[in-house]
C-alpha cells in the first residue's frame, strides 16, 4: 500500500511540473511576438522624427546661408568705403611731403646760389690779394737785396775801423762770453745745489735720525789682548809647568802669546785673531777650574772649548738671524755668521755691527718704501767676508760675495756687498741704503777707534790733495779730519770758479781717500788792500 500511495504521488507531482513547464513556455513565446512586434513600432516612428528633424534643419541651414551673404554683402561695402577713405587720407599726406620737399629744394637752391656768389667774391678778392702780395714779395727781395749790401759795406767798414776781421772778432766775442759762462755756470750749480739741499737734505737727515734713533745699539770695544784672572800666584807655576812645557803646549795648541809677568794674580792673552784669543781664555779658565794642568789634558781641554765655541757660534748665527728677521738663510751662512761674534773691525764687534747695519738699512728702507726685507738682508751679510779673511787670498769683499754667490744669494745682495766700500759704483737703492748705514753704524761716537799713525797718515793724505790743485795757499784738515779749510788766491781763482774748485776738491778726496762718515769742504778766498797815511 505504501508504495503504490507514493508512485501515485510522484504522478501526480510529475503532471503538476509538466503544466508549470507548458505554462511558461507559452508565455514566453507569447511575450517574444509582442516584443517583435513593438520593435518594428519603435523603428518606424524613430524613422519618421528623423525625417522630421532632417527636414527642418535643412531649412534652418538655408536660413543661415542667406543671413550669412547678407552680412558679408554689407561688411565688404563698410570696408570698401573705409579702403577709399584711407586712400584720399595717404593721398593727402603725400601731397603735403612732395611740397614741403619741394619747397626745402627751394631753399636748397637758393642757398646754393648764395653761397656760389660769396665764394665767387672770396675767389676774386683772393686773386687781388695775390697780386698784392707779388708785389710786396718782389719789393722785399729788392730790400733784401739793399740790405745785404749795406750789411756787407757795413762789415767791411767795421773790419776796417776795428781792424780785425770777422772771425777774429767772433772769437773775441766767445772768450768774453765764456766768461760770463762760467759765471752763470757757477750761479746755476749754487742755486741748483741750495735747491737739492733744501729739499732733500731735510728728508735724508729725518730718514737717517728716525733709523738711528730706533736702532740705539751698544758698542764695547775690545783690544787684541785679554786678561785672564788667576786665584793665586801660585797658578802661574803650574800653568807654566816644568821647563814650560804647559805653556808651551798651549801656545802651540791655541796659537795665543801668553804673557806671564809680575802682574798679580792674572794672565795676559796676546794674539790679532780674537777666535783663537778666546779658544785660550775659554781654555785656561777650564784648566784653572779643574786644577789638573798637563800637556794631554790641555789638549782635551782645547778640544773642548772648540767644540763648545763651535756651538756657541752657531747659537749667535741663529741669533743674528732671528733678531734681524732674515729667513732661507743657508746653514754655512749661519756659522759664518756666528764666527763673527770673535771677529773685531777698528775694536768694533763686527756680528753687532752686521746686526745694526741690517736694522739701519731696513728701517731706512721701510721709509723709501724699498723691500725692507732685502736691504736687511744685504746689511747682515756685507762684512761676511770678515769671517773668512784670515784664512783665505783677498779682501773680505771679494771673500764675501764669492761666499754669497756660492750659497745661492741674490744678485742684488751679491751687488750690495760688492759696492758698501765702493769697490763697484753702487747700481741699487739697496746698495747705497747698506753704504749709508755701514757709515752711520762705524761713525757712532766710541764705535771704533783707529791707531794714531793711520789717523795721521789719512789727515796728510787730506791736506796733500786739498793743495794739489792750483791756486790753493794753504789748507787744514781740523774737527779729526771732519772738515778741511782751504785757502785760496784770489788773484788766481775767482768767485764764480769757487764752486767749480770745490766740486772737483770733493771728487778727488772720494776717489783717492778711505773715511769714516763725510768730510766737509769749505773754501776761503779774501781780497784785502793795505795802505799807509803819511
């Protein structure tokens, strides 16, 4: 029973699908022929607005065509009349151009014709004045030609009223005028010197006073002996040692002259080279110290002090160097440098004196606005020579600049160290700057001193040039040889000449004589007329 009831129920449900399945299908077909049908409906009405639409707005285009040919008919006559009113205007400009250009050709050529008729004028005057002028020139020949005969009758009247001929009585004329010359030569020479003087000497004096002023060095004096003291007389025995055999030692070894004499408790050191005058100071104050004084301690105590010299020397080289402010400075230079502190000139210290020299020719230098620095340089190294003269040929100025030249210096140093005694003429302001304060530092009072012969013998050199000349009387070298006063004849060497005296006295007292400083020239010539009342 069950299972009849449920194939009844799946039948019944199947025909039930079955219905549900032919209903819809119908439906659909039906809803297809509707939509088809509407469709075509659609297509048909869209068709006709179309047409519709088509239609009007092939109207309205018309409409547009015929607006749009009217607007141009009227804007092409609006633009033919504004072309023809543009027209007349450029037309009516270029008339009034053409007669304003027309009447300044007018006055063109009216000013042309003018000017045709000044020139026309000015051409015919010229013409007249030529003609006056022909005239004037042939009438100026012709008392060129009267004069030249007066002038050559005249001539001959004088040779024969003078009776001297026409050269003779030019070189007459000259003779007399070569006076005058000299005279007025002599004016010029004065008035030109009074001049530099009063505008140079006042520059230089400051110039010279402000570097001496900031370099106020100190001079000691040193002699060709030294004095070693001793703690008792007893010391002079041991130092001379048995049959002086120490003493000997230590002049063979220093190459110093020891005095021993009755002079108590002290030594005497005698010797021209300071160096080695200082190696036996340096070497008996050690010998004294130590007590111990024999022939093979003398030596290790020379050895000694010359290697302590050695370093000392170099410290005083460094020091030149630094105080002057000289930098690149060779080390060979150095030590030469440093040598000079043992090395006198006149008993003057020459490292002090180079060390002055360099700040006088700087200082001097900076106030030229010269390279300070270079003329510091040419001052410290102008007596380097000095180290070396001893032991090499020639004169500390060759010594020196061969030693410069050879340490690569500068050729205005070379030049420098070369002119500051005037072997060369000095070519630099930096050679003369050296010249001068070599001069000024060697002139300080108390700076040098000189032996009395020498001294002498430069006075009577003076005075036997000063008299060489003609027309000197007599003269006198005062003041330490500062000044010379000559007399003059005055029936000789007239004023005018006196000048001309003293100038050539100047250069012959250069050229022939060594000084310190400058030496002072001063003429006397006096006319005196004695009678007697009787």
């Amino acid at each position: 029973m069950p299972s009849l009831f449920v194939i009844l129920l799946c039948l019944i449900v199947g025909a039930a699908i079955s219905g549900v399945v032919v209903g819809l299908i119908v439906k659909k077909t039906v809803e297809k022929r509707t939509y088809e049908s509407a469709f075509e409906a659609g297509i048909q009405h869209r068709k006709q607005t179309a047409e519709a639409e088509i239609g009007s707005a092939e109207m309205q285009a018309k409409r547009i065509l015929e607006d749009a040919q009217k607007d141009a008919q009227a804007k092409r006559k609006e633009a033919l009349v504004s072309a023809k009113d543009e027209i007349h205007k450029l037309r009516a400009e270029a008339e009034r151009d053409i007669k304003e250009r027309r009447n300044e050709i007018s006055r063109q050529e009216r000013r042309v014709i003018q000017k045709e008729e000044t020139l026309d004028r000015k051409t015919d005057n010229l013409e007249k004045k030529d003609e006056k002028l022909n005239q004037k020139l042939k009438l100026a020949e012709e008392k060129l030609e009267e004069a030249e005969t007066i002038k050559q009758s005249q001539i001959e009247s004088l040779e024969r009223i003078s009776g001297l001929t026409v050269e003779e009585a030019k070189n007459q004329l000259l003779s007399s005028l070569e006076d005058d010359l000299a005279y007025e030569k002599a004016q010029k020479i004065t008035s030109y010197e009074q001049q530099l003087k009063n505008e140079c000497d006042e520059k230089a004096r400051e110039i010279i006073s402000l570097a001496i002023s900031r370099c106020a060095a100190e001079h000691v004096s040193e002699a060709t002996v030294s004095v070693v003291p001793l703690p008792n007389d007893e010391m002079k025995g041991r130092i001379i040692g048995r049959e002086g055999r120490n003493i000997r030692a230590i002049e063979t070894l220093t190459g110093v002259d020891l005095i021993i004499d009755d002079t108590p408790e002290a030594i005497t050191l005698s010797c021209f080279d300071p160096v080695r005058r200082e190696l036996a100071r340096q070497t008996l104050e050690k010998l004294i110290a130590d007590g111990r004084i024999h022939p093979s301690r003398i030596e290790e105590m020379v050895e000694k002090s010359r290697r302590e010299m050695d370093v000392k020397m170099k410290q005083e080289g460094e020091r030149a160097i630094l105080e002057t402010n000289v930098h690149g400075v060779h080390y060979e230079i150095v030590k030469l440098l440093g040598r000079l502190t043992y090395r006198t000139s006149y008993c003057q210290n020459v490292l002090n004196h180079s060390i002055e020299v360099a700040h006088l020719a700087g200082i001097m230098a900076s106030e030229l606005g010269v390279d300070a620095t270079l003329a510091r340089r040419a001052g410290l190294f102008h007596d380097i020579g000095k180290a070396l003269n001893h032991e090499i040929e020639g004169s500390h100025v060759e010594i020196g600049v061969d030693v410069c030249r050879k340490f690569k210096e500068s050729p205005a140093v070379l030049h420098a160290i070369e002119a500051h005694h005037n072997d060369v003429e000095p070519k630099t302001v930096i050679a003369c700057l050296v010249q001068a304060a070599d001069a000024i530092s060697a002139a300080r009072p108390a700076a040098r001193r000189e032996n009395l012969e020498s001294f002498i013998k430069r006075l009577e050199k003076l005075e036997e040039i000063a008299n060489s000349f003609e027309g000197v009387e007599n003269s006198f070298a005062i003041q330490a040889g500062r000044e010379i006063r000559i007399i003059i004849k005055p029936e000789v060497i007239k004023d005018e000449k006196m000048v001309l005296v003293a100038r050539d006295i100047v250069k012959r007292i250069e050229n022939e004589l060594n000084y310190p400083g400058q030496i002072k020239v001063n003429l006397i010539r006096e006319s005196r007329a004695v009678a007697f009342a009787k």
